[in-house]
C-alpha cells in the first residue's frame, strides 16, 4: 500500500490529499539540496556543455525510469520516486572524482561516501522546521537510500539480507539511466566511437540494429546513433521487466520483509543481459571515464576542492555556525560545508580565499 509506512522519526499529522510517501517526494523536489544538483558535475564538469547531463538532470531521469519500473510491476511508485529524487543528494562537486578527494580528506575521521552523505542530509543538514533537522521522511525512503547487501529492518533492528523492493528497483533504474546517458553524451561529445561500440559491444549491437529496423529510410548518422541510444535504454528497461516479474512471480513474497529475507534479490537482470550490461559498464571505463578529454578538466576541479579543505582546516572560523552545530568533529563539519557546494560555488570561494587568483 503506498500509503502505509513505519512512520517519521518526528510523528506528523496525515495530508488529506497526498500520500507519506508522496509527501516525502514533494519534500526532496522543493529541498535547497536538490536544486543544487543543477550545478553539480555526473561526468562532464558542469560548464563545459550546455546539453550535457548534470547531477541533476541525471536524478531526474533516474526517477523517471524508477517510475515507469515501479508502475509496470505495480510496486510502491511514490516511494520509488522519492528514493530515486533523494539518492544523490549528498553528492559533493565535481562527481566520483570530488567525492575519492573528500573520502582521502576525510581518513581517519570517518571517511566520506555520498550514499552516506545523503542520508545526512535528509536526516541532518537539511533545514525545513523548526520542529526537527533534515526533512523528517518516512523510515523507508531513509532506508531506501542505504545501498547495501545486508542490514536491519529500519524500524525492528532485525537483520536482512536485501534492501527493500523499490531500494533495489531505483538502485537498478541508477544503473540504467547512467549507462543510457553517458553513451549519448560520450557520443555526442565525440569521446565515444559509435562505430567502433557496435564492433565490441552485443549490447549495442542489438541497440543499433533496433533502431535501423524502426527507421530503415533514415540517412542522418547522428540521429542513427541517437536513437540507437533510446534503444539501449529500451532493451535495459524491457529485461528489468520481464526478468523481475518472473523473480516476483515465483517467490511471491507476502511481506516486505519477507521480501528482503529471500534467496536473491527480487529486481535483477536476466543472467545474459548482466553480462552484456558488465561489459558495456566496463567499457565505458576504458573509452570515456579515463580519457584525458574528460579528466583534465575534473582534475583541475579536483586540485581546488582540496586546496579548499586544507584552508578551512587551517582556519575553521570560515565556515558558517550551521556546519560546526550538526558535525562532531571540525573535519565532518569542513566535509558537510564542502560536500554541499556546487562546482561553480567551489570556484567562486577559491577565489574569495585567494587558492584561485581573482
């Protein structure tokens, strides 16, 4: 029922017209923190194109996909929303890279990870009421944003084995919207070789010839490679599909725990697809993640997020009461400070400091 939940840490009273987990929902959209995504870096760095995915617009189709997933399936769909919308908002600047220098900064006080670092923020950082910190969701959109292989029942502390249902869809609908997108984005910035992909790659072989069957006539290479793009994105969804309602027909799982307690997860792909899925993920590590086009401009970014941090532990008094308030210790606090700026905000307070001349 998308309407039954274990409750907020803070009890409030029902809307009238929308759902707990509606709610929890509406909260993330209108939270400063998901309006800083617009600014934050998936993988290229945010000023470089203006048709190039950010943070944002990444959470944005990632919710899309967890949507049309959840309503196929007939799973919780506002809950899945809510999860897919909150699950980068911990992200720090400048992507993966930003968050490897935060985790280095951050040794032997607790290390950093942005699935952490979101639940901080709904929980800790972010300011709505009086009443309480974070935004007070429900306890399943906080654990849905715990991307882990065991753990507790977030209202019994019993053990197990699998995040719930919608956790493990929106974990997949991550995968599946990045890959989607990085290969358009790859492509369109000539990183990528859509020829030579379909040499290497089944998946994308499959992907292109979907889409020369729709559109034999068409003779514009650029579109051929676009809608191949849509295709991949298709063909991933379509396998979630059929591969997890057969798992969720078998098992039939009567409760949610139950559902968590099985032998595997109950959202997955087909064996033939995850394999193809491995190989199209490790080789955009190779083609595009680690090529010099990409990095030299994340390194940069990089340089100044840790110069950035060596200063404020140098002088703690610049960073604002609010940050000092929630951390328990002044390394978590320069992390909360850090973590919550966007890559042009990094830039704007390096030259204010004088890391970066003015």
């Amino acid at each position: 029922m998308s309407n039954t939940s274990l409750g907020r840490g803070i009890q409030e009273e029902p809307d009238v017209w929308r759902t707990c987990f509606e709610r929890d929902r509406d909260r993330i959209i209108h939270c400063s923190a998901f309006r800083r995504l617009m600014y934050k870096t998936q993988v290229f760095v945010n000023h470089v194109g203006d048709n190039l995915r950010t943070r944002m617009t990444h959470s944005l189709e990632v919710h899309q996909v967890s949507r049309s997933l959840a309503s196929a399936l007939g799973l919780n769909e506002p809950l899945c929303e809510a999860i897919a919308l909150a699950h980068d908002l911990g992200h720090p600047p400048y992507g993966h890279a930003g968050e490897q220098i935060l985790n280095q900064k951050m040794d032997g006080a607790g290390g950093f990870s942005h699935n952490k670092q979101s639940q901080r923020v709904v929980e800790v950082l972010e300011r709505r009421s009086p009443e309480y910190s974070g935004l007070n969701l429900t306890l399943e959109t906080r654990d849905g944003l715990k991307k882990h292989e065991e753990g507790r029942n977030p209202k019994t502390g019993e053990k197990v084995r699998f995040p719930s249902i919608e956790a493990q869809l929106v974990d997949l609908a991550d995968s599946t919207a990045y890959h989607y997108h990085d290969v358009d984005d790859g492509i369109r910035e000539n990183i990528l070789d859509p020829a030579a992909m379909e040499k290497d790659l089944e998946i994308w072989q499959i992907a292109c010839e979907a889409a020369r069957q729709q559109h034999p006539k068409n003779e514009d290479t650029q579109l051929l490679w676009k809608r191949a793009a849509n295709e991949l994105l298709s063909l991933t969804i379509q396998d979630i599909l059929e591969e997890s309602h057969g798992r969720l027909g078998n098992s039939a799982p009567k409760s949610a725990a139950e559902a968590r307690n099985s032998k595997r997860r109950m959202i997955g792909h087909s064996q033939d697809f995850r394999t193809m899925v491995a190989k199209l993920h490790k080789y955009l590590y190779e083609h595009m993640y680690f090529r010099e086009e990409v990095n030299w401009h994340v390194r940069r970014a990089t340089d100044l997020l840790e110069h950035l941090f060596d200063a404020l532990a140098a002088n703690t008094t610049l960073i604002p009461e609010r940050f000092h308030k929630t951390a328990d210790s002044p390394e978590r606090a320069i992390c909360d400070y850090l973590a919550g700026m966007t890559d042009r905000y990094v830039e704007r307070k390096s030259r204010e400091m004088g890391i970066l001349p003015g």
